[in-house]
C-alpha cells in the first residue's frame, strides 16, 4: 500500500514533465507546512515519487533557483529561511531586524571615506563639491549576504563616523552615539532589479531571483542627511501595509 501512496504522486501519462510534477507536489505539500524540521534526501525522494534521482535532482534545482530551498555540499538541502519583512512607512534599521529575528548580523566594510560627489550632493541638497562620508558594506544575516549598502552622509555632520567599526554596528546607532544626530523621518523608493554578474555574484543571489534597489533619503527635521541606495536580495526581503477602509493606511507596530 505504501509503494502505491508513493508511485501516485506522479502520472507517468501526463504532459507534464516528471520533475515538473515533483515539484509542483513539494511545493504543495511545503505550503501545508511539511519539512519544518527535516527535508528529505535526494535518495529518500527518489523512493517517495518512485523516479530517477536525475528527476529528483532537477526538481530541486528548480526550487533552489526559486528561492524556495537552500542546499550546501556535505550539508544537504533545508528550506530557505522566510523574509525579513518590514512595514512601509517606517524609519527602521536592518541591523535591528536582523538581530530581532534571532540572526547575527555583521558587515562586511568595503569603503569608509571622506569625498565628492555631485549625484550624492545634489539628494543630499548641498553644493556639488560638498565633503561627504561616504560608506560601503555588505550587510549578512547568519551566514548568507543579504544586502549590498551605498550611503552618503553630510561630512559637516558625520565626520566621527569615519572612525567607527561597522563590522558589526548598526549606522544609526553610530550617528547618535557619534554625532548626537537622530533621523526624524525621511522617503524611500523601493522598485524591481534585475542584478548583473558582480551584484549577483556578491550577494550569491540564486538564479532566477531579483532584487530590490531601495533609494532612501533620511531626514533630520526635514533636512536630508542621508541618501542610501541599497541592493537587497529579493527571496529575503519584503515589505508590507496595513490597509483600511477607503484605503487609508494603518499605522503598524515600529511606526
């Protein structure tokens, strides 16, 4: 009885290719909540959906390219952890997210200087050849690259942060702690991006997965001090809105 349970799962007489169909049943049964605590083996599918391990294979690879599984040499495959959300229409860190949820966060500091630049300059509404700290990191969450962070800050302002470890601290909490400044507020705009080779290669972004460029604009009693474009991985960020009648938006927890 067992066996027939198993061999079910796929129909030999349908169009549909094999690894499509396992696929489709991993899929459906992940969203009923299976494999919470163990995936199973290459070899423990193959005897589950009676195929070939190459149909098994295949299956997987798709769901890796998805975002829906992870997998590591000498490691197995686990499920991809769920995405750091965050509500529209807040200030918020990502460094306190992460560490919210359990993780650890750490950078990894790619440039910390004074310079020009008129771009920069122009969001951040000084004069083209204003002096400004200019930081870049990757930012990890446990063991996997989540964002790639570029943030110009007023130099007139920001100067002490040249002398902070970023490695493993959050910018605004060196802006306080530094510089006695606290965002009162700012924009953001978050659209849709396609990484080329090196962005995808620094974030290990799966294939078959986009990314999310955010621009942001923090303020300082309506006065720009930060301008941040931020490249995030899409299969570990999201964002959301609480909505109510007539489309009014509701005010979330960390609003």
């Amino acid at each position: 009885m067992a066996r027939r349970d198993r061999a079910r799962a796929v129909d030999r007489t349908s169009p549909l290719p094999l690894w499509a169909q396992v696929q489709g049943d991993l899929r459906k049964r992940l969203g009923k909540g299976a494999f919470a605590e163990h995936f199973p083996t290459e070899l423990e599918l193959v005897e589950q959906y009676a195929v070939s391990r190459h149909t098994v294979r295949e299956a997987l690879r798709r769901l890796r390219d998805s975002g829906v599984l992870d997998s590591a040499r000498g490691r197995g495959t686990w499920l991809a952890p769920r995405p750091i959300e965050q509500p529209l229409g807040s200030l918020y860190s990502l460094f306190r997210e992460v560490e919210a949820r359990g993780m650890r966060q750490r950078s990894d500091v790619l440039a910390l200087r004074a310079e020009s630049n008129p771009e920069a300059a122009r969001h951040l509404e000084l004069a083209a050849d204003a002096r400004l700290v200019y930081l870049e990191r990757v930012r990890w969450a446990d063991d996997e690259p989540l964002a790639h962070d570029r943030i110009w800050l007023p130099a007139h302002l920001a100067a002490p942060v040249l002398d902070a470890d970023f490695t493993s601290s959050g910018l605004y909490d060196q802006l306080a702690d530094r510089c006695g400044v606290r965002l009162t507020g700012g924009r953001e705009r978050i659209s849709a991006l396609v990484p080329d080779k090196a962005t995808r290669s620094l974030l290990t972004v799966p294939r078959a997965v986009a990314c999310l460029l955010i621009e942001r604009t923090g303020c300082l009693n309506r006065r720009p001090v930060e301008w941040r474009l931020a490249t995030v991985r899409g299969d570990r960020f999201a964002v959301h809105a609480d909505w109510g009648p007539h489309g009014s938006t509701l005010r979330g927890a960390g609003q």
